[in-house]
C-alpha cells in the first residue's frame, strides 16, 4: 500500500490527459435550459409523461444556478448538464414501468438494514460486507445510475447490459481524468452504492451539492419537506425489486449520509428496518472530504474553491450530525445499533455479528466466509492511502474545528483522530 499526498490541490498540476479534456470541453456549447433538457429526453426515447410536475421547480432551480455559474469549465458544464439530461430520462422511464406495471406500487419492501452515517465512517466497507452476503440484495453502482431499463435495448454481443458498460466506460474515463479518485472514493460498475440515487430522477437529494457548489439548492432543499422524495425512492427500489428474477433476495441493505438529517422521514417510509448508525470525528470526516472534492475540481472548476469547500462542509456536516443528535431517539433500540468507527476499523466481523442480532438474521459460516471473501478481493488501502494535510491545504485548525463539534462527541461514540 502506497501513502497518495496530493500537494497540488489549491493549484493543480495538470496531466495532459486533463489538459485536452479541458481543451476540448472549452468546444462545446452547453445550455441549462430545462425545457431542452427535458425534451432531449422525450426525443431520445420516444416518451413524454414525465408524471407529477412538482419536479419541475426543482430541476428550473437548478438549471438556473448552474447555468449562471462562471466558475464552472466547459467539462464541468457539459457534465453536470449530461447528468440532467440522464435524471430526465430515468424519470420517463420510471413513469413509463408504472403506468405498464402498476401492481408495482404493491411490492412489499419487507425489513431492509439500513447504514447511516457521514461519508468517510466506514459506510462503504460496512455497506459491502453486508452486501456480499447472498441472501441479501443490495444495489451496484451501474444499476442506480439507469435503474430501469430502456424498452428495445438489447444486451450487447458479449451479453453484457449496456446499463453496465455505459457506467464502466464512464468509470474508465474518471480513471483517466481523476486518477487517485479511486483511492479515496470507487466508483466502478459493481461498487455497491447508495439508493438517493434513486432521488434523482425527482430532482431531489442531497447530492446535488456534491455535484458542484450549489448552496441556492442546499438552501431549497433543507427548506422542503423530503417525505415525498423518500417515497419516490422506495417506489423506484419496488421497480427494481419487481425486475429482478425470482429466485434473488428481496431483503435489501441501504446507506446513504443524507438519511442523518432525515430519520424521520426514513423511519416512516422503512418502518420495518434495522438501522446502523456510525460514528466518526467530524474533522476526519471533513478533511477527507473536502480534499476529494478539491482533487476533483480540477476538471470542473476554473479556480479550486478552497476556502469556500473548507466553510461550506463543515457547516453541512454540522447540520447533518445536530439533526441526527435531535432525532436518533426516534429509531427503536430494539432495531438499531451505533456503531464507532474506531471500533468497526478494529473488528469489522464483531461489528457485523451485532448488526446480524438486531437484524434477526442468521450470521451463517456461508455468509461469513462470502464475506471474508471479499474482505480478502478488496483490501484496505488497495488503490493507495490518501495522506492528509487539513492545516496545510486548507488552512484549518483541526481542534479549532473540533470544537464545533463537542455537541456530537457528548452525545455519541466518537473520538477525536485528527491532530
């Protein structure tokens, strides 16, 4: 395992790769216009009811902040507008499915395990332990980003699903572009990965403001009731359900961070789960963060905004952890479980034993050794250990940071890591 430092964050030192792919994106002509996008969609798959217009509000409000937004590269723009155009055309086909199937809407999503936590707690590796057991059903990477499938598409030669190999040749590029991604955050085809994907389509979620600084959409989005959102998203995972072959699990394990300000809502429409909430120093958290967001700015940013991405995060990571603090009593002890990442790092199967009795599911010597197996095909470190510097690249204090955050360490297992 090689130890990544990244010195060049606040002024990339670029490949050439990525100086032709700036190059070329500085060539094309994007618009944000909402109705373009959505009638690009319609022409490319022959569909036009896009169902409840209440979306609308959402992607206009989006269009215009991105579309006005001078910072952005032409790659930036012609990417972030490739992504609407693909929630757009998610949309109508999800439409689409369920005016054809509409005994979908009775699937039943019976006792999902549900992980919430912020990113960089050990989510992912506890996500895909938990999905490499073979009774359960969880959600590759390819699989959300095109939940249903376009009508008259045909598998390719090789019999791969062309849903797949869009996202593998997408991840390719990324390689490509952001290399030392995959170190700090994979995104390959088979990845296991988070159902807000599924929010998409309805122009919802947190993740927006992953894409791009976007805090006209954080404000509307902490502003709207997001029950609406969570609904959607179960009906979409009922399509996926209703899709699959008979013979797969139908008991799904999810995680997302967004359902820290949310358990609420998450309660409500998975009222059968069992929830696991892990626990970090936010300042870890934060600076893992931010240094991945910054590294990836290179291609879709013309200036890295270092200052704004230290501010920005660690005010949203703060909102993120006080809802949880206000609402975790919500989720019933008898199905939920907190889980410290510095004890999860130490015995991941211990942690998963625990998770397993509050699930009332069988930790089976199959399903441990399905596990062992993929702790033994992905070790830590596979790609390179990022090297940290939150001091010297962003000009934090991490215990002046800290202390923002005494409200979470008093109420949950977390403890403190960066120095």
């Amino acid at each position: 395992m090689s130890d990544l430092r990244i010195a060049d964050l606040a002024n990339p030192v670029l490949t050439e790769v990525q100086k032709r792919a700036l190059e070329f994106g500085e060539t094309l002509e994007t618009s944000f216009d909402p109705e373009g996008i959505l009638a690009e969609a319609s022409d490319a798959l022959g569909l036009t009811d896009y169902g409840p217009n209440d979306f609308r509000e959402r992607l206009d409000l989006i269009c215009d902040e991105w579309g006005n937004d001078n910072g952005l590269t032409g790659m930036g723009r012609y990417g972030l507008r490739q992504r609407l155009l693909g929630y757009a055309k998610n949309r109508l086909l999800i439409q689409d499915i369920l005016k054809r199937h509409p005994e979908i809407h009775d699937i039943e999503i019976k006792e999902p395990i549900i992980v919430v936590g912020l990113p960089r707690t050990g989510t992912t590796h506890l996500l895909n332990l938990l999905a490499a057991d073979s009774r359960l059903r969880a959600m590759p990477l390819w699989e959300t980003y095109e939940p249903v499938p376009t009508p008259g598409e045909e598998m390719l030669p090789d019999g791969t699903d062309p849903r797949y190999q869009r996202c593998a040749d997408a991840w390719e590029m990324m390689q490509q572009t952001v290399p030392l991604l995959a170190a700090m955050h994979p995104m390959d085809p088979d990845h296991i990965h988070e159902e807000i994907e599924l929010m998409h389509p309805n122009f919802a979620s947190y993740d927006f403001e992953w894409f791009t600084h976007s805090p006209r959409y954080r404000d509307h989005y902490l502003q709207m009731g997001q029950l609406p959102h969570y609904e959607y998203m179960k009906t979409v995972i009922k399509i996926m359900q209703f899709q699959q072959p008979a013979h797969w699990p139908t008991r799904w394990v999810l995680k997302s961070p967004m359902h820290l300000e949310n358990l609420p809502e998450l309660k409500h429409v998975f009222p059968d789960a069992t929830f696991v909430v892990t626990h970090r120093d936010p300042v870890a958290v934060i600076q893992s963060t931010i240094t991945m967001l910054a590294y990836g700015q290179r291609m879709n940013r013309k200036r890295i905004l270092i200052g704004e991405l230290a501010e920005y995060w660690s005010d949203r990571i703060a909102h993120l952890l006080r809802r949880c603090a206000e609402t975790r009593q919500l989720l019933p002890e008898s199905k939920s479980i907190d889980v410290p990442f510095h004890e999860f790092m130490s015995d991941d199967m211990g942690i998963v034993e625990k998770i397993y009795t509050k699930a009332g599911l069988d930790l089976t010597d199959h399903a441990r050794a399905e596990m062992q197996q993929f702790i033994n095909d992905h070790p830590r470190g596979k790609h390179g250990k990022v090297v940290y510097a939150l001091k010297q690249d962003f000009g934090v204090d991490p215990d002046e940071l800290r202390q923002r955050f005494q409200f979470y360490f008093d109420a949950f297992p977390a403890m403190p890591e960066v120095k």
